[in-house]
C-alpha cells in the first residue's frame, strides 16, 4: 500500500478511536462483550465480577504487577546486560552486534542508547523486510538509520517463501495456543534472518528491543537473553507446529539451525530493555527530542505490519479477543498506558470481526495478497 493510502488509514482510524467512538458505542454495543472497567480486558478472555472487574485486577496491588521486579533482581539485570554488552565490545570480528532494527520507536531508542552507552560497540543494523511492513516504519528506518554513523543491512526474504509462511500461520489461528501464531512465526522469520546471519559472519550478539512485557508474555518470565529452550523453535514447542513438515528442505534454510553451528559461532540474543525498562513516554520524548521520529509518528499504528489488523480481527472472530488484547491490558493493568484510547481501538476491532463490517482498504489487500478469503480468517 501507497503511503498517502496508508496514512490516511491510519488517521481516520485513530481519529474514530479517539474523538468518535464513545459516540458510536451505543450503537455498536449489541456486538461488543463486556469488559473489565480497570484494564479492558474482555470477559471472552477473562471472567468478570459483579462490580465487571477481572481477577487480574482484583489481584493486583497498587505497588505489584506481573512484571516489577525487586531491586535486587532488578540490578540483577541490569548487571548481566551490562556485562554481555561490555564483554563484546572488541570482539575481534568485524561487527560486534547485529542490532534488530524496525523503524520503530523502541528500535531507535535502543540503537542510541547502544550508541550512547556502550561507543565501542561496533553496530551492525539489521531490518528485515517480510514485504508487509509499515510505508512509515521503512521510512522512519531510512531517516533514523541516517543520523547515526552505523552500517545497516535491508533483508527481504523470498516473497513466496513469505507468502506461504503467512498463509500457514493464518490458516493455523483456530488451533494456536496463548500467543498470536502469525506473530510468533514473523517474529521467529526475524530472529532467525539475524541469527544466521550473526553465524555466519561471528557476531556474538544479536541484540533486539523487545520490552518486559512482550518478553513476559512471549516466554512466560522475565529474562534479558534466550535461553536454550527459548532457542528452540517456539512454534513446534508452543504452537505445535513442526516447520519441517510444511516447508522444503529449501525453504528450511530461512530458520536457523542452532545444531549446525559450532558453539563459538552460535550468537547470544540479547533484550537489554527487558533490564532497562524505559517508561513510554520517555522513550517517546527522547526519540523525537532526537529528531529519530517525526512528532506524531511513535504511534503503534503507523509502524506496525500492515497484517497486525488481520490477525487481531481473525483472533477475535475465532476466539472472542485478540492476544493483542491480553498485552495491552497487562499494560493498561500495570498503569504504563491510559485505558480509554485503547478501550475503543479493541472494540472497535470486535465489532468488525463480529459484524463484517469496517474493514479497511488495506486489511482486504493483505487478505488478497495472500490468497486468503474473509471465511479463511474467521469473519463472515
């Protein structure tokens, strides 16, 4: 999609989430379930009290959240981020960090904190393009990627490749299980691009930006580094999906074999704002104040992957909430976001994957791009 097209998208959307839904909800109510009234999560997801409170939030204390964590833990990982960074610098290869670069507000802010923090890190950037990305993030990437003294690599893997994968991954919503299965399998495209390429060139990290929530909600625990079983492919553990028995032996090359690298060449995957744990709004302010991203453009909907609508709307026609959702909420839960903005975007959502109804230009052409029809995603 064109950026203007995309942009205009984005803006009416987001000018309906804000200014015009509390309106259209009385009308829209009939196809919305109720949610709780603290992290508007829905009751389809979890069970709701009498007062429309789930047990999440009656659970949760104004000083405790699935995850804080104490100051010790907290220095913790801090220390062991630290050391990881630290002990890479002169490496001795060429690169010492392959950083995950999206365009994104959190990858900008990563990527100068890296640079601020650590300047005898030699930075090798990686973006890797699944054909679906954001018009605005692959141009933010470009502006950002400009200011800094950093050499950085676009990977589009083979567009049929990529097709199929999504295809798969659809397909496969009605059985996954927790996590967003079309999520997971671009997220392990990415990671996996960067590992093999961290293999073959001997960079011994990897380095992304994943935050303490999604990494809570990803792997179930707080943690800065892949474990081994993180390692493991996550789709076959968590999702039941064996990769090898829908790809060629061609098409297994995209995934990286850990078994066939020798040890000194398997890189460490790195999350250091897991440890950092940066509020948004700091993130926000320093990214702009930075001029990394244009005032206005750190909101997730003009970044996100043009498929983020499909899989939200498909989830809930299947499930009756989105994993989304479930992330957000955690977030509303532990007062990192305000509720009311977000309230309206997931129901929003729900109406059109309950009703049909206003999907958007750009969400019925990655449906076309696929070859997927509405009944392929759960809609009517």
């Amino acid at each position: 999609m064109e950026q203007a097209q995309f942009l205009r998208e984005v803006r009416a959307f987001d000018f309906v989430a804000r200014r015009l839904w509390p309106m259209l909800r009385p009308i829209a109510h009939p196809h919305l379930r109720p949610r709780c009234r603290i992290c508007a999560v829905p009751s389809a997801y979890a069970e709701l009290n009498s007062d429309g409170i789930c047990s999440a939030c009656l659970q949760r204390d104004a000083h405790s959240a699935a995850t804080d964590v104490d100051t010790a833990s907290a220095q913790r990982l801090a220390a062991d981020v630290h050391a990881a960074l630290s002990a890479a610098q002169g490496s001795g290869r060429d690169y010492d960090a392959i950083l995950l670069f999206s365009g994104g507000k959190d990858s900008c802010y990563l990527l100068h904190r890296l640079q601020q923090d650590y300047p005898g890190l030699r930075v090798l950037s990686l973006l890797v393009d699944n054909g679906f990305m954001s018009p605005v993030a692959l141009k933010n990437a470009t502006r950002a990627i400009a200011r800094f003294n950093i050499d950085h690599i676009v990977f589009k893997p083979d567009p049929a490749f990529v097709r199929k994968l999504f295809c798969l991954a659809f397909r496969e919503i009605p059985r996954q299980q927790g996590y967003s299965i079309v999520d997971m399998m671009d997220g392990q495209l990415t990671f996996d691009s960067a590992r093999n390429l961290a293999a073959k060139l001997e960079v011994p990290l990897v380095v992304c930006g994943l935050g303490r929530t999604q990494v809570a909600n990803i792997f179930g625990g707080i943690r800065t580094e892949f474990s081994e079983d993180d390692e493991r492919n996550p789709l076959a553990a968590r999702q039941g999906l064996r990769l090898e028995e829908h790809f060629t032996p061609g098409e297994m090359r995209h995934w990286f074999d850990r078994a066939s690298w020798p040890q000194r060449r398997r890189p460490r995957v790195l999350m250091p704002l897991v440890a950092w744990d940066p509020p948004e709004t700091d993130i926000i302010a320093m990214v702009e104040e930075l001029g990394l991203l244009r005032r206005g453009q750190a909101n997730p909907l003009l970044t996100n992957n043009a498929f983020i609508p499909v899989i939200a709307i498909s989830e809930v026609a299947n499930f009756g909430f989105n994993s989304f959702e479930v992330e957000f909420s955690r977030l509303i839960r532990e007062r990192r976001i305000a509720p009311g903005y977000w309230r309206n975007l997931f129901e929003m959502v729900e109406y059109s994957a309950r009703t049909g109804r206003f999907l958007s230009k750009g969400t019925l052409e990655v449906l076309d791009r696929l070859g997927l029809s509405r009944q392929d995603i759960g809609l009517r």
